[in-house]
C-alpha cells in the first residue's frame, strides 16, 4: 500500500512564524449541505454554485422570532429586500409571514411581484421619486421619511391624491457605537427630528404611524440597540405629550451580526458577534423599562436581513489552477470570484475543502477569475492540497451577494434552493449570451464590421 | 498561605515570552510553583521562539496553539487533542486576545473537564477601551474625558471640551501624548492607518499613576488586591520595577471598581491620581499582569487562588500584603540548542517528562 | 543544477532543516523531505518523480506540478541554483 501523499513544503523559519498551528482554520471538510452530496450538485449545475437552505432559513427566521417574543411579545420580523430579493427567497418569508421592507421603486415593485399588498411593505430610503411615493402612497404603504424634501413632497401627493399617507420619520442618533450613520434621517440630540414631528404635525396632511432608526451594519455591540430603543420610546412619549399623537411602531431596523468575521476584525466572527438572545434582552429591557411601552404597547418591527439569510447560503467554486507565489505562498484560481462574492471585500469568509484530507497544509490564497488585482476572495491561510477540478466551499454568502453581485466578464451563474425535503431547485438560472445582449441596441451604421 | 502542594492536577498556562515586553505566562508558573505545586504544567505558546519554552523548569510540556483569530472549531480541536495525550485540569490565560475565545468557550471546556475563573462577556465588553467612559461615569467612577473619533476633522469638536495635551489611542493598541491640533492630527491618521476606527482621544491626566493586581470572586468582593507604584519605566513604557504601596484611598476607588462590575477572576486596574488627590480609572486589563510575582512575594499568591477557584473551591479572602515589599525585573540568556527549536517546530508540541523517562531507561 | 549549498544542510528524520553556515533554519514536511534527501543523493528529476509515484499515491503529472514548485520554493531560498 503507497503512503499518503501531500504536495512537498520547504518554510524559512523566523520568530514569529515558528507555530504550525498558528493560522489554521480548516479542520474538517464538508462534502454536504443538507445531505445533498456536493458531487452531486456540481455535476447536475456547474460551478460556480449558489445554494441555499430552506430549511435553514425558515429555522433562522422562527428562531429569531421567538428569542425576541420572549422578551417583547408584540414583535413583527419582516424582510429586507435589499439582503437578497430572489422570488423564492423573499416568499420563504413572506409564507413565515414576513411583511417587506423595499429601499427603492425595483424593490417595491418586486414585493408588490411577489404578492405582497402595499399596505404590507415598508418603504426605507433616501432616494424615493415622486412617482414611487405615488404608487406607494395609493396603495397603502407605510413611507419612512429620509428628509425634508421628502416630507414636502408626501404633503404634495396627499393634497393630489386626497390620501393621508402613513408615516414613520427615520430618526438616527448616539448609540455609543461609530460610526454613527447620521447621513439618513434626522438627529435626535440636536432636536432635528422633533423640528420634523413639530413640521409634519402642523401641516396636518400626514399620519405619523411610527418611529424607524437604522443605526448601522454589523453592529457587535448589543447595548447600542438598548440605547436606540430607550431614545426612540422616550421620544414617542414626548410625541404623545406634546402633540397626542399615539405611534402604532417603533421599528429598530437592522444591523445584527452573521457569525461571519470582518476583514480587520480579529477575534473571528462566532467569537465576537453577540447571540440573537443578546439583542433581543438589548431591545426588550428597553421596552420593558419604558411607562409609554406599557400604556400604549406599540409594535416592535425588526428588519434585520443579514442574520437571517446570510449562513443559509454557500458557494462552490472549482479550482482552475495554481501557482506559485514569489513569497513562497500558493495561489489557487477558483471560477468564483468577488464579480458573484462580493462580500468577500468585507468578510474573512469560512472556505473549506469539500473530500477529507490528511491534515497538512500548505498557506494559500485564494483568488477569482477576474482580471484585476482585487479580485481576492481569502488571504492566504493554511490549507490542504488542491487540484485542478477540486472544489471548495465557501460562506457564508447568503446575504447581500445575489442582489449585489456584478456582471462583469462572465455569466451569473445558477442558484440552487435545497428544499425542507432535501429536494434541490433552480432559483435563478445560470445567465447567457441573451441576458447581456438582449438590451442592446445597435444602430444601423453599426451593424456591418 | 495558600498550598497546592496535595494538587495532582495538571495546570495549562498561555503567554511564554519574557524579554522586552513579556506576557504574565511565566511568572504565573512561577507563583503557582512557589505555592508547592508538583502537578503538570503545561505551556500553550503560539511561536517557537518564546522564551518560556527553553526554561527546564518551567513547564513540563509545552504546546503550540492556533491563534484565536483562527475560530473556536480549530482551537477546540487542538485543546480536545492535547487533552486526550495529557488531560488538562485548568486552564489560566494571560493574553488580552485569548480571553473572548476562553468566555464563549466555557461550556465546551467544561464538557472536556477543562475549568477557568474568568471574567464574563459582559464584564469584558464593559472595560474595552472606547466604552470604559460610558460606563463608569454613569457609576460614579471618574475615568479621563474619552470622545471616539471617526474622522480627523471631529478632533476640532473633541479639543473644545478637553484641553492640550491629550492622548491620541489606537482602538486597540498604542498611545501617543498629542501637545497640539497637528499632533493630534497626526496621531489620528497614524493609528487610523494601523488599528482602524474609532480612534480615541482621552483627557490626559497628570499625577501619580498606580497598578493594582485583583482576584475578583464575581460577586463584588476582591479576594485579594495588590497595589503598586512603578519605580522602573522603560524607554517603551514598561514597568520593569515597582513597590507595593499602602494606600486606603487608592484601594477603595479600586474596590468601588470590582464593585461596580462584580469582577470575577484576575486584572489589573491602571490608576492615576491627580494633583488634586482625585482618583481616575485609566484601564482594565481581563487578565493577571507581568508583575503578578508581586502579589505572591507580598503574601497573596493570587495565581494560586485562581486554581482554586477554577475547580470550584471556595475561598478565604486573602492575607493582608505587605507595603515595601518591591520588585525589579531582571533578564538573562538562556543557553539552549537548536534541536530544541527544531523539536518544537517540527512537532508543534514538546514533552519533557517523557524525555526523562527514556533517558534513565 | 547546482546543488552544493544543498549538501551543506543538516536534515534531521522530523524535517527541520539546519543550514550551519549562515545559522537559518527550514521545515520540510514529509514529502519535501523525501525529495531534498534525494536531491542531496544527487538522483535526477526524472528520477525523483518516479520515486515519488513508486513510495506515494499521487499521479505522474501532479508530481511533477509540485515538484517544479518545490523547486521554486527551493531557488527561492537560494538552496539551489539554476
């Protein structure tokens, strides 16, 4: 019987980098997602690949929801379109019983695809044109104003439309976290926000309905939410008192952490990110404090996308070649690079191989097809031996990727839903030559070369 | 005086460089060894060239971890594989960027036998650099004036509350007195570039400036306490040498501190004291510092207690220090070969008991 | 080739690697080993491949890959030369 083989390694020795243990983050390898054998979607869809988990999103979601009912029954979870707006994605949601968030007309309009009523979806954003409010406006949907020009211009549509729209004025303010998003909405501390109220009151054409906040991405400190909870209800009191004004919601937005890891983040992400349980005590001692909460029970509205979708989803690549680096690092080219993984600018992403391996490794960086430099989707770490044809898997790369990603040199590929019974479908299929050309125009002078 | 002597425990300790900035890692060691400890101890190090490593006496086997950036999937493999080739009883970190991964981790330890007395998350969040103001001000507890910086330009706003000089702070690491707007500026980008947002600026305090070691039993009360006034300062500001001080004031501040937070498990408090006789709170360190061999030379063997507590033993409160009692850090070569570097990198791991053995058969 | 400077090397059985002249150290693993032994025995390329399919499971052509890119390595650290 041979021995085992692993491709040969010669290291310069040096303080610091004496420790074979040092940066190994590959211990074990997954050859599945939901029992569903790796070969065998590769060999049914091709690679690159986007599969996501049924099973684990609605657990994601039910989860979720009960962590934040136990601290504030009065709670509604509804999904932000922007995190990944796939049909079948959004009506996983939806049959949860998800309302839709929107931050723009596209986004609107595919809620409104997707079977959602108007007066089911919340309308974020700082860039809604007359024309959307309109829509959105007729049909009953809750706006949440940005700026002022804004709030003029759903007084406008109200006088037009003979409406009272329903409103909520986003509000930002100090949570004790940086950086503070003061760029949407209006400030707390300086007394902005309740200028807006006094404004929106005295033109008597709108409904305030609630209170929104968004206080930022990937926030790892769960006190910052106590703090924005706390504000937004005393403000809601000074509301009630000032102009009895009684808020049907306050809604906390988003922003909870995946167990991802940031680029310059270095506790990793399953360390430093807090649990749902951590949020949820973070925004319910805040309610559960509050006398207004406990004489007017408004309802609590989360938008979190990103902790909802974002471990459900995983990529594999296939290895197109290797080589070496001038500083003794191996490449390794996948056909998945940051053109379809985009936030794999953002994240140290979890990368692993997909068949067993002996457990040496070689430090490797992963590249993506893409003809430019930043086309990175891992910094070099240790990893097993790779070949032409292996593939890896990668996540967590369900949130943000399949509505941001770029078509840029190379087709989107397909995205694969593995059902609650182990069933996969197609969700989006893989693009061609007609999805780029079938919005081009060429004019006649053009046509012969 | 606390005893380990009837401890047949083994014990892991973290943090083996000595040198010119060293980690606690040996002179914890030292401490538990000085309490007659006979047991196993085992030394985890994330580089060969710790110096810890090449001491005969200090550990008895000596093991290469995977940093804490690297997940809890790889440290807990590497933990459950040194703890079936040499069971590991408790555990005592001593590195900042151990203690998230050992807080989060401690069902999983508990389930391989493995304990710790440490701080809890939320005590630990609760001290980290940009959030220390927040709190204690709320508490009662002075702490510099601290504004977050997101961008050069918010120093304008900073410097209207807090005057010249100040301390321009890395999120994480590094501190530079900053006399003026250029400075400050400077500073800011500097450490921006390095450690990334928020930079933090601090009202800088002039006075004397104490360290004070505590074992906290996590219910209010310090079980044991050593407050000391650094003698020796280094050209990178290390203590290289310090007096225990008798000081009611400073130790009531510093229990108002362990009070507030129901500390649990060693730290070290950073204290300043102002002209006008004011205490303020500088730091809190999650772990025993490199000076921790004060405390057992002045009668709290703290580390000692430590192991005590992690397996769940109660506690008497420990004796009274004594004042005067000083220390001055002193280095030296250690004469070694490279086969033992080679060893140590080659195999990850070194086990010098087993090494006797065979050498007398 | 010039292999001389590989000869001077002291290779220990668990893969560390001592260069006494200049006082730096290497790690191999197993395999890197297996062919700087063989290097220093003086067999050629052609034959190192054949050694390595004969004692490991490994193709031909996925030797050789690594072998060009362990040698690279090995000119890299100015252990070998062209």
């Amino acid at each position: 019987m041979k021995k085992h083989y692993t491709a040969p390694y010669i290291e310069r020795n040096s303080a610091g980098n004496l420790n074979k243990y040092a940066h190994t983050t590959v211990v074990r390898h997954q050859d599945n997602i939901d029992g569903v054998p790796i070969k065998n979607l590769v060999e049914k869809y091709g690679t690159p690949l986007f599969v996501f988990s049924e099973k684990h999103i609605r657990r994601s979601y039910r989860r979720l929801l009960e962590t934040i009912r136990i601290h504030y029954p009065k709670v509604e979870v509804v999904w932000s379109y922007k995190t990944n707006y796939l049909a079948a994605i959004c009506n996983i949601f939806h049959q949860e019983g998800a309302a839709a968030e929107v931050v723009s007309r596209m986004e609107y309009e595919k809620a409104r695809s997707n079977g959602i009523p108007g007066n089911r979806i919340y309308f974020n954003g700082p860039s809604k044109r007359k024309q959307d409010l309109q829509l959105a406006i007729q049909e009953g949907a809750y706006i949440h104003i940005d700026h002022l020009e804004e709030l003029y211009l759903i007084e406008n549509i109200a006088d037009e439309l003979a409406i009272k729209p329903k409103v909520a004025i986003r509000v930002n303010m100090d949570t004790g976290i940086s950086p503070m998003w003061t760029r949407f909405g209006f400030n707390y501390e300086n007394g902005e926000a309740y200028r807006t109220v006094q404004r929106l009151v005295s033109g008597g054409k709108i409904h305030l309905a609630g209170l929104h906040t968004h206080i930022g991405t990937f926030i790892l400190d769960p006190n910052a939410y106590y703090w924005a909870a706390t504000k937004l209800l005393n403000f809601a009191q000074t509301i009630k008192d000032n102009f009895g004004i009684v808020l049907e919601y306050i809604d906390m937005g988003g922003g909870f952490a995946s167990s991802n890891t940031l680029i310059d983040q270095y506790t990793p992400g399953e360390l430093a990110s807090p649990s749902l349980d951590q949020y949820a005590e973070a925004i319910g001692a805040a309610f559960n404090a509050s006398i207004y909460v406990k004489e007017h029970n408004p309802r609590l509205i989360l938008e979190t996308g990103r902790v909802l979708i974002d471990e459900s989803g995983y990529l594999i690549a296939s290895v197109l070649g290797k080589k070496n680096l001038p500083t003794g690092e191996r490449a390794v080219i996948l056909d998945a690079g940051v053109n379809i993984n985009i936030t794999a600018w953002w994240y140290k992403q979890r990368v692993l191989p997909t068949k067993p391996f002996p457990g040496t490794y070689q430090n490797t960086v992963f590249y993506g097809p893409l003809c430019m430099n930043i086309d990175v989707i891992r910094s070099a770490m240790p990893f097993p031996d790779l070949y032409y044809g292996d593939t890896v898997i990668i996540s967590p790369v369900g949130a943000y990727n399949v509505t941001q990603w770029m078509q840029f040199i190379e087709y989107r590929p397909n995205v694969c839903l593995i059902n609650e019974t182990g069933e996969v479908d197609v969700i989006r299929f893989r693009e061609d030559l007609s999805d780029i050309t079938s919005r081009e125009f060429i004019p006649d002078h053009l046509r012969q070369i | 005086m606390l005893q380990l002597d009837d401890l047949q425990i083994s014990i892991a300790v973290s943090g083996l460089k000595t040198g010119d900035n060293p980690q606690p890692g040996i002179p914890v060691i030292r401490s538990l060894r000085a309490a007659g400890f006979k047991g196993k101890i085992i030394g985890f190090v994330y580089d060969a060239m710790e110096s810890g490593i090449y001491l005969e006496d200090i550990a008895d086997e000596i093991y290469q971890m995977p940093y804490p950036s690297t997940g809890a999937e790889s440290f807990l493999t590497r933990l459950g594989y040194i703890n079936s080739r040499s069971k590991i009883d408790v555990i005592i970190p001593t590195l900042d960027s151990e203690i998230p991964l050992y807080i989060r981790l401690q069902k999983e330890l508990q389930e391989l036998g493995i304990h710790t007395f440490i701080c809890t998350e939320k005590q630990f969040n609760l001290r980290d650099k940009s959030k220390l103001f927040q709190y204690f001000t709320s508490e009662d507890i002075t702490v510099p004036k601290t504004v977050l910086l997101n961008s050069v330009a918010e120093i304008n706003k900073a410097i209207q509350d807090i005057e010249f000089p100040v301390f321009i702070k890395g999120h994480l690491y590094e501190a530079y007195k900053a006399n003026n707007i250029i400075e400050a500026q400077k500073y800011f980008l500097e450490l921006q570039a390095k450690w990334g947002l928020p930079v933090i600026l601090q009202e800088l305090i002039e006075g004397d400036e104490f360290n004070v070691v505590i074992l906290g039993d996590g219910k209010g009360n310090c079980l044991g306490m050593v407050p000391q006034r650094k003698l020796v300062i280094t050209d990178k500001g290390k203590g290289f040498g310090g007096v225990v001080v008798n000081n009611p004031a400073l130790e009531k501040f510093a229990q108002k501190v362990i009070k507030s937070l129901s500390w649990r498990g060693p730290c070290e408090l950073e204290i300043i004291k102002d002209k006008e006789g004011a205490f303020h709170l500088l730091e809190i360190n999650p772990r025993f510092p490199a000076w921790v061999r004060l405390a057992e030379g002045c009668g709290q063997n703290q580390p000692a207690a430590t192991v005590l507590l992690a397996l769940g033993n109660q506690i008497e409160e420990l004796p009274p220090f004594k004042p005067g009692v000083l220390f001055i850090r002193h280095s030296e070569d250690i004469i070694s070969n490279i086969n033992l570097l080679g060893e140590i990198s080659v195999n990850g791991e070194l086990i010098r008991k087993q090494k006797k053995q065979e050498e007398i058969k | 080739m010039n292999t001389e400077q590989l000869m001077t090397l002291a290779v220990n059985k668990n893969g560390f690697v001592f260069d006494p002249e200049n006082g730096i150290s290497y790690t191999v693993n197993e395999t890197g080993l297996f062919i700087l032994q063989k290097l220093q025995s003086g067999v050629t390329k052609e034959e190192i491949i054949d050694f390595l399919t004969e004692e490991y499971e490994v193709t031909a052509k996925n030797a050789e890959s690594d072998l060009d890119h362990f040698m690279a390595m090995l000119k890299a650290l100015n252990l070998i030369e062209e």
